[in-house]
C-alpha cells in the first residue's frame, strides 16, 4: 500500500513541477509583462531612493524597504488577475479542468512565478541599495527583507486571483492599474505619510500594501511603532478573503 501511494505522489509532484516551470516560462516569454515588472521598482529606487537623495541617509534604507513592497505587488496583481481573465475569457480554465491534473496545480503554479519574481526583484533592489546607495544593512537584515517581500506577494496574488475572475481579459489591466498606482501612493510606498496630509495617514491602515510596508520598514527600523503581529494578521485576513471570494467565483463557472 505504501509503495503504491510512494508511485502515486511522485507523478503528482512531478506534474506540480512541470506546472511550475511553464507558467515561469510563459511569464518570461511575454516582456509587456516581465520586463517592466523587473525593471521599474529597480528604476524608480535608482532615481528617487539613490539619485535625488545622493545615495545617503535613511530614507535609501526607507525606500528600499517601500520599493520592495511597491515591487512585489505587480506579480500578484497582474501576474494573476489579467492572466486569470484571459485565461477564463479564452475557456482555457475549463480545459485545465478537463485535463488530469492535481487540484490546484495552475494556481500553485502562479503563486510559485509570483514568488520566485519576488526574489528576483528583491535582489535586484538590495544590490542597488548596497552598492549605489550605500545602505548597510546585515545579512540577517537582507534575508529577512527578501522573506517579507517572497511571503507579502500572497494577498496581492489574491486580489489579483479575484479581479482575474470578475473583469474581462481587456478590462483587467486597467482595473489593476487603478488599483495598483493609487494603492502605492495611499500606502506611502513612494514618499512616508508625515510628507503627506494627515487624513493619508489615517486612511493608510485600510491597504493591504501599508501593512506589507510597515513590515518592511520594521526589518530596517523605520516602521510606524505599530505591532507585527497585527499587520501579519491583517494581510493573512485579506488573503484568505479574496481567496474564497474567488474560489466561489470560479465554482460558479
């Protein structure tokens, strides 16, 4: 019996894998998506976290803990919710359903790309801040950092999971973009909220990206003062409601 469920689980990781590595593929092979997720954080950190602010100070650190954040959100939200979309618009989410595959093994599959951009964009931004911006922070600092932003692309891999199955294939980036741009500024990911009016810093606890943000920025020591635990909480919540939110879309059809 334990040899047969041995036979049975290793073709299942396997087609877990293989799910994996085409989606990472596909990502790769569309550059409307890849190339500005990769190169815009990187870009904007360079000119506003390194140039204007003369590679200095802690606002470099700020804002290399902020673009992390800024960065990671365009996986989710666009890496699932416009992907989502077409994939539904184009029937192909019935096909996968035809097909013999794990449950679950597509939506694994993005939130793996998801992460694995996460990384990609964390290290870019942390080798600017180390060199260019002369940031100093400790190893343990680097890979706490790169955690929260891998862990933090997972509510937005849930909004964008739910945006993906109520708006059309063609409707769906500009709904993200109205999401994602105004999000980061309301969150203080481009500028801290004391630069700010106070009613932004009242507002900013109600997106996702503020607590992602004062996570970040408590691995570098410029957070709010505000407990872990509660923004933890509130993304874990924000996941798990989009989550079902969408699980009862796509059960409708």
């Amino acid at each position: 019996m334990s040899a047969i469920a041995t036979e049975t689980r290793v073709p299942q990781l396997r087609c877990y894998w293989l799910e994996a590595r085409s989606e990472f593929l596909r990502v790769l092979r569309a550059p409307a998506f890849a190339v500005p997720t990769l190169v815009f954080p990187p870009m904007f950190y360079l000119l506003f976290g390194v140039l204007l602010n003369g590679g200095h100070g802690k606002a470099t650190s700020y804002l290399l803990a902020t673009f992390g954040v800024f960065g990671v959100m365009a996986p989710g939200l666009f890496g699932f919710g416009v992907a989502m979309a077409l994939d539904r618009e184009r029937g192909f989410l019935a096909l996968k359903r035809a097909l013999p595959t794990p449950p679950g093994a597509m939506l694994l599959a993005k939130m793996a790309m998801a992460m694995v951009f996460a990384v990609m964009i964390s290290i870019i931004l942390m080798t600017i801040a180390l060199t260019l911006g002369k940031v100093t922070l400790a190893p343990g600092q680097l890979l706490e950092m790169t955690l929260v932003n891998v862990l933090g692309v997972l509510p937005f891999c849930a909004i964008g999971l739910y945006i993906g199955t109520v708006v059309s294939g063609q409707g769906a980036p500009a709904v993200i973009n109205i999401l994602y741009l105004p999000m980061a500024f309301l969150a203080g990911l481009w500028m801290p909220l004391s630069m700010l009016p106070p009613l932004f810093a009242k507002l900013a606890p109600l997106w996702p990206a503020y607590h992602l943000a004062q996570i970040a920025l408590s691995v570098v020591g410029l957070d709010d003062g505000g407990r872990t635990s509660v923004h933890v909480l509130v993304l874990a919540a924000v996941s798990g409601l989009f989550f079902l939110l969408a699980r009862r879309r796509l059960a409708r059809g």
